[in-house]
C-alpha cells in the first residue's frame, strides 16, 4: 500500500505488509507546489500506521535524496523502530534527525551492504546495487515464501558509472532466477524514450563549461547530488579554481561525504570561505548554491534579487543550472532564468543539451523487467502519466495488462496465494510542515490563505453598548491587500454605514446573538464588496462591548462614552 509517491513526485513511501509485519520503504518529503502557500514541506500521512504501531517491522531506506529520507524525522517521533540503509544513506538521515530535538537521540540506526541478509523470520530483507547520484543507493528484496517482492528505489543503468554508482547486473539476475511475485519500480523518468546521457558525457559537458569562462561560476546544484558535486570539484581544479559552499547543509553533507570517503578533494585547498573569495579574481570563483534543504532554485532568485546573506548574482557571472526541475517547476525555473538575465549574468543548464536524469529511461525500465521478470508490476515514483507510460512499456515487453496497478495513495494490493487484486483503499492524506507545526495545517487555512493572496483582508471594527442597545463608537474600516484606501473613501464610508445599520438592527433584535451579530456583518459586506469590485477579501468583525463593571476613578473629570473601557468579544 503506497502512502506517498504515486501520482506525485516526491514523498516515496510503501507498505509491505506479511503475515502481519509491516515494512515500510522508504519515509520521503515533497517540496511543496505554488498554490500551497506558505508551507515548507509535505510529509506522508502516518494515520493508518499509527492504528497499526506495534506491526511495524522497520524502515528501508534506498538512498539519501530528500525524496527517501526526509520525512525521517517526524515519522520517528512517532515511531521509535529500525532503521535500515547504507553507510552514507544512514550517515545524511542522521543528520536529518540530529536536527529535531525531539528524536535528536535516536540511535537504532543499522548499516547494510549488498551482501547483508536480515532474517526476520517470515520474511528476509537484502539489498541490491544500483546506479543514482548519490554513492550507495540500493534496492531492496523481500523474500517471502511466495516468492519476492522487490523496490528499486531511485536507478538507472549506466555503463559507465565509477565505482560506488554501478549496478550489480549479476545480482539483478539471481533475484530474477528466484522468483519476484510484484516489483515497485521507479517511474519518474518513464516518458523519457531516449537513453540517458552517461555520466562520462555529463562530466565532459561540465569541464568543457568551466574552460570556456572567464568570470565567476555559480553552480545550482541539489545538496545531495554526489556525484555532481564531485563533477564540479574535479572540474574546478582543473580549470584552477576554488570553491564556495554556500549554506550549512551543504557544508555537513560535504564533510560526511568525504569523511566517508564518498567524496574526494583533488586539491587540498580547493573549498574556501568567504573572507578568501574576496581575494580571488572572477576568473577564479565557483560558487556552489544549494539552497535551503537542497533546493536551489528558489535561493538563485534570491541572489538575482541580493536578498541572500552570502554572494550575490553579478553581471559577468554564469549561472550553471546542474539540476534538472521537475515538470511542475517549470514556471518557476523560467521565471528564475528571467531574474538572472535581469542581474546581468547569463544562465546555462545541463538539460538544456543533455538528456541528463537520474532515473531509469523507458529502456532502462525494459531492461530491468527482462533482468527479473516480475509477475505483478506496480509502477511507483511519479505522476500519473509517468505511472500510464511505465505501464506502456511493460506491456512492450510482453506484461499482461492485468498484471500492471496503477495504485493511488492508500490503495491496498493482496496477493491470495493465486492473483494479485485491488481489495479496496483507504483514505490517505498529506501533513503539511509549516515552521514548527505539524499537521495543524488542514484545507480550511490554505483556503483563508490562498483568498488573502488574491484578494486581501477587509477590518470593520465597532464598539458597542449591549445592555443600553448603543453603538459607542462610529465603525473603523481597515483594509491590507484589497483596495487602496485613500482612493475609495466613498466605498469605506459606504461600508461603514453598511455596520452601522447591521449592528444596530442586531442591537434592536430581543433574540440579540453574538455569533449572528458577527455572521450578519460578514454576509452583508461581502454582498456589498463583491458588487463594487467582483472580489471576496476576507472579512473580519472585530465587536468590542463597553465593560459597565470598570468603576470610574474619583477625583477625575467623568470619561465621555466613547472613552469608556472596552472588552472585545471573542
């Protein structure tokens, strides 16, 4: 059962379930889309894991891209259970955790290689090699008496991948020759019919980039993409240049690399700091940016823009765009290119001439159902039609239709010991991270928040006398985002005396109701405003009541009425 990944991007995370024994595959974020506004990530939806707490076996984790690892750290604070991943998968998750104080001490992390069985009885878990842009990333095989069930996890099939990316084509066949009753294949590169540039290729295109410029080099690069990294490293020693990391993310990610060996300086002086880059030429400099928790994108606006804290965008500087931007960042990365130019520097990106991905292509994806030869696929990691062109390949390779789901979040898939069905689903939702809180953004907040963006928030502020049925003072109208005010004093004065009469029929009324008071306020002068300018900002009442049992001082002249104290209504 998937509780993310499918149908979206990001997010991976999918429920086996065995006699009992949930194990869970990976625990991913997604950055958050446009409309989503002012939330920092997206994490699964743990509800049905929390009604089933004591079945969980453990985490497996593929790699460690945000997308299999992020979300770590609120999943174990609800769940204190194994984690499972490679050497440097486990070492970034730790540093996720680290981060949290409130898992900040959890230690039951368990480091497995290619050649690691765990026997758990029913079932036994072992891991496989593949190909990203991260060291170490693995798949993982559930062995079960009907045979296993296998997730790739993030890959592709490059024949020329260095040591510690390639993948194990011999263990990829045994796993084959055993059995795999269902496999979780990644899909977010499925529409991609053509094959994948090497690695070889993308670091020759990187070199060649770096030769041919003469001012700086900001490079825009997600923070855990290894092997980019060391792409660029290698590439700027080359060309005799130094390095900037911009942000502490990146700086911890760089120091567990190659404290692990996963990462290699060519030059021992080749990083910097910002007091040296004030003494190096242009000709000199690469900058790598990174972004808040990897993404880069939006930190390069910043620095078009100078708002970020380190090094800005300088006319004379090449923007180097390393990654590649999901479809649904389109915009946003055209946008960004615009603010570049603006800036004065030129922009580049790999993707631009190289069909460059870390994800399998169509035939990457042929190519693995033909090296195991599963009875049931379940195309994961991706939108729906990456899902759909996954399925067209499968079917190319000779699948029988009805063997292929294409599942969406909650969708529980049961093997019966003869056929694979869909027995039915489950409601699964998104959590939504907003600063420090978890979950306590539901769709009633985006919704206030998404009108105050387009159409802004309207104030009608009046105080009143309950018991003597009198208004204290005249209403004050306020508004931020919505008009400008000083240009339509005739509609603020005709809202005003829109109040007026509101509250006073409400003061009037012998059945008088607070709620009503505020209700009545809020239809009327949404009627009004919405004929005036075709607009629905949001509208707030604030009804404030004199308080009859302050007793006034003595000695003192006696306060006018509209100078009495008084008590706002909540």
């Amino acid at each position: 059962m998937p509780l993310g990944g499918v149908r979206e991007n990001g997010k991976n995370m999918y429920l086996v379930d065995v006699n009992d024994g949930i194990y869970v595959m990976d625990c991913g974020l997604q950055y958050p889309e446009n409309e989503l506004l002012g939330i920092d990530i997206v994490i699964p939806d743990y509800t049905y894991l929390k009604e089933n707490a004591d079945r969980i076996v453990g985490v497996f984790l593929t790699h460690g891209h945000a997308d299999a690892i992020g979300a770590l750290p609120y999943f174990l604070e609800e769940f204190k259970v194994p984690v499972f991943g490679s050497e440097l998968t486990i070492e970034l998750a730790k540093l996720n955790v680290q981060n949290d104080a409130n898992v900040k001490d959890f230690d039951d992390f368990h480091v497995v290689d290619a050649n690691t069985e765990i026997d758990f009885g029913d079932v036994t878990a072992s891991f496989f090699k593949t190909t990203h842009s991260i060291p170490e990333s693995f798949g993982v095989v559930l062995k079960t008496a009907a045979g296993s069930i296998v997730y790739t996890g993030d890959f592709k099939f490059d024949q020329t991948a260095v040591h510690g990316f390639q993948t194990d084509y011999a263990r990829l066949a045994e796993i084959g020759k055993d059995g795999v009753l269902a496999l979780l294949s990644d899909s977010a590169n499925a529409e991609n019919p053509n094959e994948t540039a090497t690695e070889r290729d993308i670091y020759d295109y990187v070199s060649e980039t770096f030769n041919y410029q003469n001012g700086r080099i900001i490079v825009a690069s997600v923070g855990s993409n290894i092997l980019r990294m060391q792409q660029v490293f290698n590439a700027a020693a080359k060309t005799n240049r130094k390095v900037l990391l911009t942000g502490r993310d990146i700086e911890k990610i760089v120091d567990t690399a190659m404290r692990l060996n996963k990462l290699v300086l060519p030059e021992d002086d080749l990083l910097i700091n910002a007091e040296q880059l004030e003494k190096l030429a242009p000709e000199q400099i690469v900058i790598v940016q990174t972004g808040k928790m990897g993404e880069p994108i939006k930190a390069l606006q910043r620095m078009a823009n100078k708002q970020e804290k380190g090094p800005s965008i300088e006319p004379g500087d090449l923007v180097f765009i390393t990654t590649t931007p999901s479809h649904a960042m389109e915009t946003t990365v055209a946008k960004t290119r615009d603010m570049i130019y603006r800036a004065g520097a030129e922009v580049k990106a790999i993707s631009d001439e190289l069909n460059s991905s870390g994800h399998a292509s169509k035939t990457d994806l042929q190519l693995m159902l033909n090296l195991l030869h599963p009875t049931y696929l379940i195309p994961v990691q991706g939108e729906y039609r990456l899902l759909e062109a996954h399925r067209e390949a499968a079917l190319e390779v000779g699948m029988d239709d009805d063997h292929i789901f294409l599942t969406a979040k909650g969708d529980q898939l049961v093997y019966d010991g003869h056929d694979m069905v869909l027995s039915g689903s489950i409601e699964v939702g998104n959590t939504m991270i907003d600063g420090i809180g978890v979950g306590d953004i539901g769709n009633i907040v985006l919704r206030d928040r998404k009108v105050l963006s387009e159409d802004g928030i309207f104030v009608a502020v009046v105080t009143i006398d309950h018991k003597k049925k009198q208004i204290i003072s005249e209403p004050k109208i306020t508004s931020r985002g919505f008009v400008y005010v000083k240009a339509n004093k005739d509609l603020m004065r005709e809202s005003a005396d829109i109040v007026t009469k509101t509250v006073q029929d409400n003061l009037d009324n012998k059945e008088f109701d607070w709620t009503h008071l505020k209700q009545d306020v809020r239809e009327k002068l949404n009627r009004y405003l919405f004929e005036q300018t075709r607009r629905h900002p949001v509208i707030l009442p604030v009804i404030m009541e004199v308080d009859p049992r302050r007793k006034k001082p003595k000695g003192k002249k006696k306060k006018s009425q509209s100078e009495a104290a008084p008590k706002v209504e909540k």
